[in-house]
C-alpha cells in the first residue's frame, strides 16, 4: 500500500467518527465559550455581545458559589470514601472469603441499577416518619429527623447514596488489578513472615496505584457529570443546600431558559473537567506505568 | 495465602469475614427493602411482618397507570441504535489509529480522548440548541446522536487491535484482502471479548442514562424507560410507595436480571473494559 493510501484510509475510516465527535463534543464546547459572552435571545431579540456580563453576573451570584462549594464538598465527601471501601471490598471478595460469590454480587449489583430508580429507593429509605433509616433509628428513640429536608443533612444524605452506588463499580478494577497481581508476592511476603498490614501497605497498596488513579480520576469526573439523583430526590434543595454545579446549570437552562447565563456556568464546569484532564496528563501520567 | 498466614491471623480473618459480610448486608438493604415493598399490600410496606400476603397488585396498578410497555420499546430502540452506531464506528475509528499511517494522527487521537472528559452529559445546553436545529427535538435518535462516536470505545478497541499480531494481517493481504475486509476477517474475531465488553457497558450505560433523555424528550413516543419512571413518580396522583417501588423494580428488572444471569460475564467485562 502507498503512502497516499495509507493516508486516504486512515482518514476515510475516521470520518464518520470525528464528524459526530465534533458535532457532538468540539463544537458545542467552544460554542458554549462563545455563547457565554451573548445574551439570551428572547422573543424577536436575538443574542448580542455582551462581554463578561454573564461571568460578572454569576460572580456575584450566591447560588453559584454554593453549588460550586457543595460540589467540592460532595466531591470531598464521596471519593475517598468509595475508593476506601472498593478497595475494601476487592481484598475481601479476593480471597477465600466464605460466600464469596453472594458478597460479590451484593457489592456490585447498585452499579447495573439506574441512578434513578436508585434515587427512589433512596428517597423511600429517607422518608420522614415512616421510612426505613426513621423506623430503625426510632428504636434508639431517636426519630423525629428529616434527612433530606433540612439543609445540614440533604447533602451528606445524597453522599451516602453516591458512594453506595459507585463503590462497587469501583471494586471491580481493583479486583482485575488484585488478580492480575502475581501471588508468589504473597507467598513470599509470608514466609518472610510480614504482617497483612505490613504487606498490604509496602506492596499491594504500590502496585495498585495505577488503579487507584484511573478510579480517582473517574470518581472526580462522576462527580461533576451525574446529577440524576439530584433531580429525583430533592431538585436542589431544600434552599439550595444540594445544587451541584450541573443540576443548576440543567436549572437555568431548563427551567429559567436562560441560555447565555448557562452556557458561562458550563464553561466553569468545563474548566474544572479541563483542569482534572491536565492534572492526569501532567502530574499522574508520569509517575504511573501502564503496560 | 498460604496457610501460615491465615493460621497466625485467624482471628482478624473472622473479624474481617464479619465485616465484609456486614457491608454486604448493608450494601443490599435497599434492595431488599424495594422488594418488600413492591411485593407486598401499602399497608405493609413499612410493616415487617413474616404473615404479610406477597401480592402482585403494585405491579399491575404501576402498568396500567403508565405506557411502561412503550417506555421499554423506547429504551430497547435507544440501546440498539446507540450499541450497533457505536459497535460501527468505533471499530473503523480504532483501526485508522491503530493500523495507519496519515498525517495528524496523534492530533486528531487527542482530540479524540477530549471526550472521555468532556462528555456529551455536560453539553447539555448546545446539543439541545443543536438538536433543535437538526429538527430532531423529542426524538429517539436525538438521545442517542451525541454518544454514538465513543472515545472511550475507541480507545479500548485501539488497544486490541494493536496487539494483534502484524503477521496475520499481512498474510491477509497477500491474499488479496483489501483493508476492509482484513478488518472484518482478522481484527474483529479476535477483539471479541473486547467487543463483548464494550457492548455491555454500552448498554447499561445507555439504558440507564437518564438527565440528557429528560431535556431532549418531552412525549410518551420517544421517553426512555429511566424518564417515564421520572414522570410516573414525579406527578402527584396520590400514588402510594408501594406502586412507585414496583414501577421502579419493573423498570430496572430486564437490566438487573440479565445481570443475574450472566453476572460473570459482566464482572469480567467491567474488568476488562477498566484495564488500560
């Protein structure tokens, strides 16, 4: 095959696949940079130049900086957590642990269920006075609370359903990791005779680490993209205490129509994706070897 | 581990047993608390009793108060056009970047990784400007349109065909295959199990997908089975907990059962998928 050929079919096998990326993707991110600095069109009056209006606007807009605040304390709250218990969860169900296979299933099945219906089973366990988490604490005489409903609760209430749902799924590249690990390691650690700590923190945790950066690095993007659970169980509130920054950009694009307005919200949530993006390119990829 | 180890520490290997089956226990609460409730009569729904009469009632009441059956059409054409888009794509994509040699290739394989930051979930303000552009607001293909071309499929294909040795793709050739047909003959029976991996993920991820089908359909025609269940539970008709319960379990039971059957096979494609 001629270098020219060569050329051609590269580009021709790629075509369909980079058009939609860039309709779907390129496109739409530098148009919504471009679109911050416009006004909402509104009846017959088309969007004009309008400078940093949008971003002066959303400087001084407190519900903004809250949401950005509950998503880095969401982010904070959520991460560490499922990634401590995933990791957990993969030592368990890779050893001989008895009932192996039920644990297994038990860990992993919240991550085949939708985020929705997980939200409604959740809202059902919240619920005041007669659901399940009110019934149980009622027996320590300690009833009375509505977790979704009252600003200081809501957020770490949604938390608890995040890490729920996505520890599992978490749990699996650790597995893959565990397993494709040598055991000869664990073999001769025990004869040297390290302790299980000892091992785990000299030897297994090092080895995981790649692992455990490709899941930190889809922990932060899960946290800013999926906000499902958000819509289903409390839309934001109760006074805003659980906007995460893409469920109030769905608001005011959705609900007030306020395009320009979302579109600067969205490049802020773009900027902060851009930013993990680089930080793995710059920071993690060198320190970590993938084969 | 060897005996030594699991002798010496018996005791933290019986605190550890207890704690992981703790978790697990935990782990499935909600679920099981959703059965309950689906299966059994309102007024037990919060009453656990063992002499409360299994019922199929929740069920019945949830499908007759909405299309259901439509939703689930709805999801299954979405999956399908999504799974078969992407499976066609992705495979051509991932040979031009693995098998050829043309300017701006490692431009365009970057840009092509901007999606696996950048996804189309946080778009939703210009796709939906773009759809209504394209005239194609409230349709089933507008839901799928923004996904079909996957980075992340297109570099998980990427990898396997690089691994596939250059000799049997030259022995191919000297047959006289031309490029496609290398590709249908050698590349993609052997990325198989890659192929099986991505599509299950595919098609969880899809059936599941749920804030981008809410802005972009607003009909019976076109909502997906994650959206109906949105609307069915969001209006206030009065419905009690127990049918939404069951409206939910129904609208996840073809996913969490095909995931029952074949658990192994979709454990071992999330792993699969996740080893870069």
């Amino acid at each position: 095959m001629t270098r020219t050929t060569q050329w051609i079919y590269g580009w021709l096998l790629l075509l369909p696949a980079m058009a939609l990326l860039v309709l779907f993707t390129h496109y739409p991110a530098v148009a919504t940079l471009w679109q911050s600095f416009h006004s909402t069109p509104k009846g017959s009056r088309s969007a004009v130049f309008v400078g940093v209006e949008n971003y002066e606007q959303l400087a001084s807009d407190d519900v903004f900086w809250q949401a950005l605040s509950n998503n880095w304390w969401y982010a904070l709250g959520t991460i560490p957590l499922s990634i401590v218990i995933a990791l957990l969860m993969a030592i368990w169900v890779n050893e001989r642990i008895p009932g192996r296979g039920v644990l297994r299933l038990a860990y992993f099945t919240p991550t085949v269920l939708p985020m929705i219906a997980v939200a409604n089973i959740w809202l059902f366990f919240y619920t005041p006075d007669y659901g399940l988490l009110e019934q149980f604490l009622g027996l320590f005489g300690a009833r009375g609370h509505n977790w979704l409903g009252s600003k200081s609760t809501a957020l770490p209430a949604l938390m608890v359903v995040t890490v729920w749902k996505e520890a599992g799924f978490f749990m699996i590249f650790y597995l893959a990791a565990l397993q494709s690990m040598s055991p000869h390691l664990a073999e001769a650690a025990a004869i040297e005779g390290a302790s299980r700590w000892y091992f785990f923190r000299r030897v297994t945790f090092p080895l995981l680490m790649p692992t455990t950066l490709f899941v930190l690095v889809n922990a932060v993007i899960n946290a800013f993209r999926l906000v499902d659970h958000i819509v289903v169980m409390t839309r934001g509130g109760p006074d805003n205490a659980t906007a995460l920054l893409l469920y109030y950009v769905y608001e005011i694009g959705f609900r007030f129509w306020d395009t320009a307005y979302a579109a600067a919200l969205t490049v802020v949530l773009l900027a902060i994706l851009g930013l993990v993006a680089l930080a793995q390119f710059f920071f993690l990829e060198r320190r970590v070897h993938y084969q | 581990m060897s005996t030594m180890v699991s002798q010496r520490h018996g005791w933290t290997r019986g605190l550890e047993t207890a704690a992981a089956w703790l978790l697990g226990l935990l782990w499935v609460l909600p679920l099981v608390y959703a059965i309950w409730t689906a299966f059994h009569p309102a007024e037990f729904s919060t009453r656990f009793v063992l002499s409360a009469p299994l019922t199929l009632d929740n069920f019945a009441r949830a499908w007759e108060a909405a299309p259901f059956a439509r939703y689930f059409l709805n999801t299954v054409i979405l999956v399908t056009m999504v799974l078969v888009a992407q499976l066609v794509l992705v495979t051509l994509a991932a040979y031009a970047f693995a098998r050829f040699e043309f300017p701006g290739r490692n431009v365009l394989f970057a840009l092509v990784l901007v999606q696996l930051m950048i996804m189309p979930d946080v778009l939703i303000v210009e796709n939906y400007r773009t759809m209504t552009t394209l005239g194609l607001k409230d349709t089933i293909l507008a839901i799928a349109l923004p996904y079909m071309a996957s980075a992340f499929g297109i570099f998980l294909l990427r990898q396997t065909f690089k691994v596939v040795p250059r000799e049997l793709d030259e022995a191919a050739r000297v047959e006289g295959c031309t490029p496609l047909q290398v590709l249908w003959k050698v590349y993609v029976p052997l990325a198989r199990p890659t192929y099986l991996a991505y599509a299950l993920v595919s098609v969880s991820y899809h059936w599941n997908n749920f804030l981008w089908p809410l802005i972009i359909t607003n009909s019976v025609e076109s909502r997906p089975v994650t959206v109906g269940l949105q609307v069915f539970s969001a209006t206030d008709q009065g419905l009690d907990w127990s049918v939404i319960t069951a409206a939910t379990l129904l609208s996840t039971a073809p996913l969490l059962i095909a995931f029952l059957l074949f658990q192994k096979q979709f454990v071992q494609s999330f792993m699969r998928a996740g080893i870069r």
